[in-house]
C-alpha cells in the first residue's frame, strides 16, 4: 500500500491513470490492485482526484495554528464607512478542505445573478458604489493578511503553495469577484468615474501576539 502511494507524485499537475499503471507495472502491481489503492487513497484524503489526475494532497495531516493573527481597519473619508476585521480564528486543515471545493465556484454563472430588491441600494449608486468598493478591498487584503501569516508557520513548499492557492482563489480574489460580477450586472448604470479623487486608507490592527508581548514587556 505504501509502495502505490509512493508512485502518485504531489507535483502539479499531477499523473493520469494511465501513467500510474505504466509506474505500477514497474513495480509488480497490477491494475485492478492500483485501482483499489487508489480509491481508497481518495476516500481517505491521502490522495487528490483532480479531473483525470491523481497526486498526493499536500495538507493531508496537517494542522494550521498560525501564531500571528492579523486584523485590519479601512477607513474612508465618509463618515458612515468604517470597516473593521478584527484578527482571524486559527485555521485547521478541515476549514482547508471546505474551501478547495469553494474555490471551484463560479460566480459568473446565471445562479449568481441577484435580483434587485425594491428600493434597495446598488452599485449603480455612486456612494454605494464607492462604500462596495471599499468593502471587497478591504476584505480581500484582510484575507490576504491571513494568508501569509498561516504560510509562516509551513515549512513544505508544496503545502505552502497548496495554501496559498486555495486561499487566494476562495478568500482573497472572492470578493473581488463579487464585485467586479455586481458591477458588470449594473454596467449600463454604473460610472467608474465617481470613484476618483475618493480616499481610503487602510492600517493593520495590532495582533493577539503583540498585545501579549507589550504587556509582558511593560510587566517586567
């Protein structure tokens, strides 16, 4: 069992079947047996059926508890827009595994459109606009901060570049995408123009860790 495992590569883009049973054959192991294997790797996690390849899942045992967890704050020059993302929970590789499959969404599809409810605000609003507009930087450099906080504490390439990929694709570029979809929903509305000469600065919040260390600093 050890032996088929250690034929299925964790480099993208990984190995078809095909090239799997050529591997195997080299090793003594029959079709049907790597078939078998195979599956139950899959089952188990060990192992990522991607379209029509298989290779290693590089998160597979893993635990994430990133000692750095960063918040931050926008603000802009309306009064009304302060937004704020305190620091982050710790990330376990369960919350990984729910968000492979999210990144697959596609939010250009039919189903995503929203219908627009009475009276109800939207970016073809230039406040509006500019309020959403706020919101999805914001949020997705928040994400983006999370991100490389969990990346410190990997020591694997290959799990680092599987985080980062699954992260940027379900967290970071989501509501980026959300509202480039909102905007071209409103297109024939919709002015980019309003946007200029509008401000937003953004700051990174203090963290948990750093808390903790100025009060032990300021305790001795």
């Amino acid at each position: 069992m050890t032996t088929v495992l250690g034929l299925v590569t964790e480099e993208l883009p990984g190995m078809t079947f095909t090239q799997l049973v050529a591997a195997a054959r080299n090793q003594g192991i029959s079709k049907p047996a790597l078939w078998r294997h195979l599956t139950k790797f899959v089952e188990l996690g060990l192992v990522l059926h991607e379209g029509k390849s298989y290779r290693r899942n590089p998160l597979h045992g893993l635990v994430v508890e990133s000692k750095v967890s960063v918040g931050m704050r926008a603000e802009t020059e309306h009064p009304r827009i302060r937004l704020t993302w305190p620091p982050g929970p710790r990330r376990s590789i369960h919350d990984f595994r729910f968000l492979r499959q999210d990144r697959y969404t596609d939010l250009w599809s039919p189903r995503h459109a929203a219908p627009a409810e009475p009276e109800s605000k939207t970016v073809a609003d230039s406040q509006e606009l500019y309020f959403s507009f706020a919101f999805a930087v914001s949020l997705a450099l928040r994400h983006y901060l999370s991100l490389l906080a969990i990346l410190c504490d990997v020591e694997s390439l290959a799990t680092a570049r599987e985080l980062a990929n699954i992260l940027m694709d379900s967290e970071v570029a989501r509501p980026l995408m959300e509202l480039a979809r909102d905007i071209w929903e409103h297109r024939n509305e919709v002015s980019l123009d309003s946007l200029g000469g509008r401000e937003l600065k953004f700051s990174i919040m203090e963290s948990e860790t750093q808390k903790s260390r100025v009060h032990q600093d300021g305790a001795d």
